[in-house]
C-alpha cells in the first residue's frame, strides 16, 4: 500500500508537470499547433493540386494545339463546301473543349486536393510562418476565382453561339426545299464588311440571307421599320445597317466581276418569331415558316444571263471552300 505522502504525490503529479509548473488548460496549449496544422494542410494540399492541374491545362491545350496544326487539313477540300451555320458549328466546338478542358481542370484539382489532404502534405510547408501560409492561400483563391469567371465566360458564350448555330440551321434546312427552284445555296460567304448568313444565285437574281437569332418568347412579334428591327412585347431592338453594308459590299464585288450592277435582294430571317410588320420595299422580314415567300419576290430586272450566273457561281464556289484556317 502506498503511504500518504506517495497519494499525495500522484496527486500532485496530475495537476503539474513538475514542482514549480503551472496549470496550463489543454486548449491554450494544442489550439495553435493544430491551426497552424490546418493552415500547413490546406497549403500543401491546394499547391500540389494546383501544380499538377496546372500541368494538366498545359497538356491539354498542347494536345489541341498540335491537332489543330497536324490535323487540320480537310480531306477532298477541293469538294467540301461550307454548310449552313459552319462558322457557328465551329466556334461551338471550340468552346466546348474549352469549357471541358475547364470542367476537367476542376475535377482533376479537387481529386487532388482531397487525397493530398488526406495523405499529410502540410509536411511541405511544415515551418513556414502562418503569414507566408496565408498570403499562399489568398493567391490561390484569386486563381480559382479567375478560373470559375472564364468558366462561367464560357459557357455564357457557348449558349449565345449555340442559338445562333441553331437558327442557322434551321433556315439553312428550309433554304433546301426551295433553293431548287431559286438557285443554288451558299453559306457562310465573305464579303470584305462582314459575313452574310446565306446567299442564293439563279437566273431569278441574287438573294443574300441573314439571320437574327433571338430566344423566342411567347407571342412574339417582330416589326421592320427602316433601319432597325422591333421586337415586341419586350420592346428591344437591333440595327440592320452591318447587315445591309456587308449586302452592299457583295453588290461592289459583282459589279467588279460582271462590269454592270447586280441587285442582291435583303432578306432576314428570324425563327421562333412572328412577323407582324414591314414598312420597307428594300428588305424582305421573314421566319422559317414563311420562308418559301423568297419565290415570290422577282423582278424581270433582276433576271441575270447564264454567263452571269456560272461566273458568279465560280467566285462564290471558291469562296466558301473548306480551308485550313477556318478551323
């Protein structure tokens, strides 16, 4: 049995660490080492899944840039033509790598992330100052931050080319039923002020499609009213001067092939819309669905000479070829 001074001793010895310590509560003594634990841990973590996502992006956007180079070159291009919303099917694409190539880099940090945590990675900043830690740890955020806004950039973007993709499709479709009777389709042609949507030849004349993709609402109606067009209920509007101006542009280049003036009749379409009023004889308002009224717009003055139209067919066949740099 123990003696009472050996009680007393144990005692003692439970609330001191030595003769002359004092009592310290285990908070004040571990709360700091296990924040600086945290700090060390989430450092670590977040450098070693930011190094390797940032190695895998470069990988990434190596890979595209070497497909892009290597790849590029169209099979039989001397045959392929555009097609109708080509430029918007391409830029769709485009973006959809970049956002899956964004999307990748996310799961790749946060996978990274997680299993560096897990495995002590606060053991490479282990004695560093929690200031250092600190300052680490707001650059790294700024980074996600910048990163989350050219995700969302993205994928804004995406949208707005995926409608305009859409409703050239769907006018490009429609221009297939009646560009038999008209002429032959183009799409996608180059003028020196911008692109024209589509455009059609034939012993009728010269019609030059745009289109004007908007989300459709519910009782939507459109009206024409010179330069601009209306859209209601929502009052917006948008300008067709660009539009106009690259139809002008077209018309100087076939005046310099042909040595006489060629009308292109202004058509815009706009799908999902209905077209309540035009007030202009100069443009045609159209939606898919009425479309088909391009047959009925002719002039005998209008009418080209087959010479006329298979040099025009020669310019605009060359022009809107597949090549390399449209990728």
């Amino acid at each position: 049995m123990r003696s009472p001074a050996q009680s007393r001793t144990v005692q003692c010895d439970l609330c001191h660490s030595g003769p002359r310590s004092r009592q310290i509560p285990f908070e004040r003594r571990h709360t700091g080492r296990f924040i600086g634990m945290d700090i060390e841990s989430i450092s670590g973590a977040a450098t070693v899944a930011l190094t390797s996502t940032l190695v895998f992006v470069l990988v990434a956007k190596s890979w595209q840039l070497i497909n892009r180079t290597v790849g590029s070159q169209p099979s039989f291009s001397d045959s392929i033509m555009r097609e109708a919303a080509q430029r918007f099917r391409d830029e769709f694409d485009r973006l959809s790598r970049v956002q899956s190539i964004y999307l990748s880099a996310g799961l790749v940090f946060v996978v990274l992330f997680v299993s560096a945590y897990v495995l002590n990675a606060e053991r490479l900043f282990a004695g560093y100052p929690a200031w250092q830690l600190h300052i680490l740890l707001g650059c790294l955020t700024i980074g996600a931050a910048l990163v989350a806004y050219r995700l969302v950039a993205t994928a804004l973007m995406r949208h707005r080319v995926k409608l305009k993709r859409d409703a050239n499709i769907a006018i490009g479709h429609q221009l297939q039923g009646i560009a038999s009777g008209l002429g032959r389709a183009y799409h996608d042609v180059a003028t020196s002020s911008g692109i024209i949507d589509h455009i059609i030849v034939g012993r009728n004349g010269v019609y030059a499609i745009n289109v004007v993709a908007r989300g459709a609402t519910r009782n939507g109606n459109v009206e024409l009213h010179a330069n601009e067009m209306a859209f209601l209920p929502s009052g917006k509007s948008e300008s067709i001067v660009g539009m106009a101006d690259n139809i002008a542009s077209l018309e100087r280049e076939f005046r310099r092939l042909l040595d006489h003036r060629v009308r292109v009749r202004s058509v815009f379409a706009i799908p999902g819309w209905d077209v309540a009023e035009q007030s202009s004889d100069e443009h045609l308002l159209v939606n898919e669905r009425s479309l088909t009224m391009l047959s009925g717009w002719k002039d005998q003055a209008d009418y080209l000479m087959n010479e006329d139209v298979e040099a025009l067919h020669r310019l605009l066949t060359s022009r809107c070829k597949i090549r390399p740099d449209d990728k």
